[in-house]
C-alpha cells in the first residue's frame, strides 16, 4: 500500500515517524521538492495512492479525481481550506486533523510577531548590522486593546498570553464559548467594532467563502493609525492589494504576516516594507508541535486506513 506525505518539516527530526509508517507495511512517496506541492506533481505523485499525509498542497476536485485508489488524507495542522471535502465525502475518503497540536507553538509566534512589528525588533537588527546605533521608537503592546477574531483553540491561547500583558481583549467567533470568555474576562464583539478599537488584531479563523477578505479595505480604513494586524491562519483573510497600500501610505502602524494567498508573494514591493515582519508560514514550526502534530497524523491516517 503506498502513500504520499507531502509536509516539508514532517520527520524532519523525528525520523521515526517514517520507521512507524514503513512498520504498518506502508510505501512511502515523499515530497523531494523542497516546497509546495504544485497541482500536477500532487497528481502525479498522488495517484498510486491510498492515503496521504498533507501540508498546504492543492488537494482539489481535480486532483482528487486523479487518486482512484486514495481513501484516507491525514491533514498535518487543522486548516482545511486546500481540501474539497465534498468531493472527499462523495468519494467516502477520510479526512482528519491534527486539532490542539500546534496551538502554543501558533499563539507562540502570533505574540512574537505582535512585539516584533510594535517594537520594530526587525528593522533595528539591520540597522545595527549596518553599524547603525541611532534610536527607533515603537510602540507599547501592554495595556493595549487586543481583537482576536477566531476564539478557538489557538485564539485562546493567545488570549491567555495576552493576559499576562494586562490587555484588554475583544474577541469574535461564530461558535461562541460563553462561560471562557466570561471566566477570562473577554469581551465579545463582532469584526467591526474589532477593527475601529483594538490596538492589535490577530486572526485565527478559517478560511471560507464567507471570510475570504474578511479584512478589506473598508475595514483597513476603520483602524486606527496605530493598529497593528497579525495573521497566522490564512492569507486569504486579508485584501492583500489593501493591506500592501494601508502599509506604504502608513495608515496603520504595521502588520506580521505568517501567511500570504501566494508563498512567497510576488509583488516585490511587500519586500521594501519596514513596517512589516513577514514569516515563512513557519508558526507551528517548532520541534514540539512538529513532533506532536507529526505523530497525530500517523495514528489517524493509520486508523483510517485500518492499519490500527
């Protein structure tokens, strides 16, 4: 039986996950392309396939169609975005995810990259390499106003970090869980109201139609000049084209962004900006959550598969 693992960091330094997989009487088809997965090689590489362990890589109808045999994909994170799942449930092929294994890792990096832009932490480092020692001021993240949209498991987490900043946090989520909000002391509030009040605002929803450019020019414009925008969950939340001229213009402080529609992007203006700190879409890269993310997608795609 073989399958296909595409994510770059998976086994990386956990070896052993490979042994777990090849002991289960599996032949592994392993993604030697250094990066993404493009549509046509996810088909090629996919179609003697029974089961799959997935990154970010197009996991369309198209290539779906192209994997006759396939029954099981064991998504390696939670975001479901690159799946057809209604082409998986026609087909009856499992889909499963890595839920609550790199939750620390992401509110980790979401808080690093909120200190990073409001502290301008990376534009003093290349100064200093220039042997530039002149003062730059930034801005203060404790005390602030905080908008999570998403309270899930990572928007909590971010929550809980942020506490120990004293901010005050707003927060939005379709599923609301009440009694936490109510017992960490966050309000609840919608998009809007997020983006006219907070000082920083972190995203950690999914990506669906209905969110796709959730943070558009018209909300841009309702932030304060002072705002700071975080994402770590999808790069179609935000209007790219707006957010790249809210930054140039300086109408709001600055951004940190894990991840774009297109890695890496290709405007070559995103890469002249010092008000932004850009990330390789490398928030749950860290030895702990890639071990623990890397394990949970071997017991479920062994599960599906009926191997365990």
């Amino acid at each position: 039986m073989k399958i296909l693992v595409t994510p770059r960091s998976f086994g990386k330094n956990n070896p052993e996950l490979f042994d777990i997989l090849r002991d289960a009487g599996l032949e592994i088809i392993r993604n030697d392309s250094g990066g993404i997965l493009s549509e046509a090689a996810v088909k090629e590489k996919l179609a003697p396939c029974e089961g799959v362990i997935l990154g970010v890589d197009p996991m369309n109808a198209a290539v779906l169609a192209a994997a006759p045999k396939l029954r099981a994909i064991a998504k390696y994170g939670v975001g479901l975005d690159n799946i057809d799942l209604e082409a998986c449930k026609a087909r009856g092929i499992a889909v499963s995810r890595t839920v609550g294994a790199n939750s620390n890792a992401v509110a980790d990096y979401a808080l690093t990259l909120m200190l990073a832009v409001a502290r301008k932490a990376a534009l003093i480092d290349r100064r200093c390499r220039d042997k530039d020692w002149s003062k730059i001021t930034g801005i203060d993240l404790y005390g602030k106003t905080l908008g999570i949209v998403g309270l899930g498991a990572i928007g909590k987490c971010v929550a809980r970090r942020a506490r120990g900043f004293d901010m005050k946090i707003l927060a939005h989520d379709v599923v609301w869980d009440e009694a936490y909000a109510r017992e960490n002391g966050i309000e609840r509030a919608d998009v809007d109201r997020i983006c006219r009040e907070a000082d920083f605002i972190s995203l950690h929803t999914v990506l669906t139609e209905e969110t796709r450019n959730l943070i558009n020019a018209e909300r841009l414009s309702a932030m304060k000049k002072t705002a700071v925008l975080i994402n770590t969950a999808r790069g179609g939340l935000i209007d790219e084209a707006a957010l790249l001229a809210a930054l140039q213009e300086g109408r709001i402080y600055g951004a940190g962004l894990d991840v774009f529609e297109q890695e890496p992007p290709a405007d070559p203006a995103w890469y002249t900006l010092d008000n932004l700190v850009m990330g390789s879409h490398c928030s749950s890269s860290t030895a702990g959550a890639t071990e623990q993310m890397g394990h949970m997608a071997v017991a479920n795609l062994l599960r599906d598969l009926g191997l365990r």
